[in-house]
C-alpha cells in the first residue's frame, strides 16, 4: 500500500475525479446499451446485420475504450491510495468489479459479438442481451460506490 500522503490528497481527489467520470458515462452507456441498444439489433433484419453489426462494433470501441481504460487505471490506483474516508477493502471491491466488467466483455459479449459478426442468430442475440445485465449491474453499482466515495471526500 502507499502511503497517500506521498502522493498528496489533492492528486488522489484528481484520481478519484477522473474515475467518477469514466466510471458514470459508462454507466450511461451501459443503460443505453442495454435498454435502447441491443434490443433494436433484432429489427435490422437479417440481410442488413452484419454491416450494422461491423459498424456497431467500430464506433462503439471509439466511444467506450477510451472511457474504460481511464477507468480501470483510476480505479487501480484509488485501490492503492483510498481517497479520505474510504475503507480500503471498498477501494479494491470497486476495482474488483472493474476486474468483473473487463473480463465479461472480453469472455463473454466479445464471443457474442464476434458470432453475430459471422451471421445473426437468435442464440447469440439472446445471449448477448442476457449477458449483458452483468456489466449493466456491475457498472451501475460502481457508480453508486464511487459516487459514495465522492461525497466522503466532499464531507
């Protein structure tokens, strides 16, 4: 562990504000994902998917890599220097789960993406949706962690 002080509180609250951020507009996204999103995929149509789903995939990455790779390096580093009035083992779970939401998108949403990629099937697209309430649970409940997290520092 280091010591916070070393660091200085000021840059640890920056830390902490940079991850806030990410973390929130992914929570954004997620929610918007999950509710708006997928569920228009079954309306393509077949013959038009695959072009979609390419086109998803490239500018859905634009939008959400940059976000998630702030994310996960904040929320690493707040793990090793807890912000004021943050239990340490509240700083890890929360980047535990940031740990949980990279590898469900890389294990699992990316496999169904790739398969949906190939060509749309009911299987995969089900999956996807269904699958997808673990980020979208995961991602809203570090929002609510690092929002708590916020308000201590803010008390």
């Amino acid at each position: 562990m280091i010591d916070s002080e070393v660091i200085g509180p000021r840059w640890v609250n920056l830390l902490l504000l940079a991850n806030v951020t990410a973390t929130l507009a992914m929570v954004g996204v997620i929610w918007i994902i999950q509710v708006v999103h997928y569920p228009l995929f079954s309306r393509v149509g077949i013959e038009s998917f695959r072009a979609y789903a390419v086109g998803h995939n490239q500018l859905i990455t634009l939008v959400v890599l940059p976000l998630m790779f702030v994310e996960i390096g904040t929320a690493f580093l707040l793990a090793l220097l807890p912000p004021s009035g943050t239990p340490t083992w509240l700083a890890w779970g929360a980047f535990g789960l940031v740990l949980l939401i990279w590898a469900s998108t890389f294990f699992i949403q990316v496999p169904f993406h790739n398969a949906l990629l190939v060509s749309y099937t009911d299987d995969a697209y089900r999956g996807l949706v269904l699958s997808n309430w673990l980020r979208t649970i995961a991602w809203t409940l570090r929002g609510c962690i690092v929002l708590w997290m916020l308000w201590q520092v803010m008390g």
